[in-house]
C-alpha cells in the first residue's frame, strides 16, 4: 500500500497524505508545490528536455519530472520552452527544478509515514 500511495503522491502533490487523512500537512505541501510550479510557469521558466547526453539537461529533466502530475500537465497542454529573456527567466527555471525536487520529498515523506518509520 505505501507505493500506492508514493504513485499518488507523484501524481499529484500532497495525495500521500491526504490519503493517510493528514489534511494540514498534505495542503500545506501541496500548496508549496503547485505554487511553486505555477509561479515558475508564469514567469516562463525553462522545463528540461529529456537529453541524455547533457548532464545538466538530463539532471533538470530528473528535477522537472519530480513535480509528477504538473510536469505532465505542462508537457501535455503544450508549455514550450521559451527563449530566456530575461533574469527573471532564470529564477523561474530554479522555481520549476525546486518544485520537483520538493514533491520528491514530499513523496518519501508520505512513505515513510505510510510505513511507520516516522510519526
């Protein structure tokens, strides 16, 4: 049961505990996440391309698909990745990689609870 709801905690952000009836937790995470995400989009922020032969591309893609459901959601209403014009730009790009890195940890968090290993 506890990667099921890893999955769902992937899939959408602060579902683990959500489903582990934690409200508080789970909307305060999930509302970090997605307003990190949107707010990185807003500002047109760069979303990695999956290329394995550029460390960085490939390390920015691992970070951007961390963000799970919103990466997708990006990805399949057609978010392009926009020429940076601007410093802003750049610290949308951070905003977008530390959203996925965050609901990383929100997804081991979820688990650990879900398995008891934390309280």
């Amino acid at each position: 049961m506890p990667y099921l709801m890893a999955a769902a905690a992937w899939v959408v952000p602060g579902a683990g505990h959500f489903w582990q009836r934690r409200w508080g937790r789970g909307a305060l995470l999930a509302l970090s996440v997605v307003a990190m995400f949107v707010l990185g989009l807003i500002a047109r922020g760069k979303i990695y391309p999956c290329n394995p032969a550029d460390i960085v591309d490939l390390a920015g893609w691992l970070a951007d698909l961390g963000a799970g459901g919103l990466y997708l959601a990006a990805k399949f209403l057609g978010y392009e990745v926009p020429e940076p014009s601007s410093a802003s730009a750049d610290y949308a790009t951070k905003f977008l990689l530390t959203a996925g890195l965050l609901n990383m940890l929100v997804i081991m968090d979820a688990f650990d609870l879900g398995v008891g290993r934390k309280k």
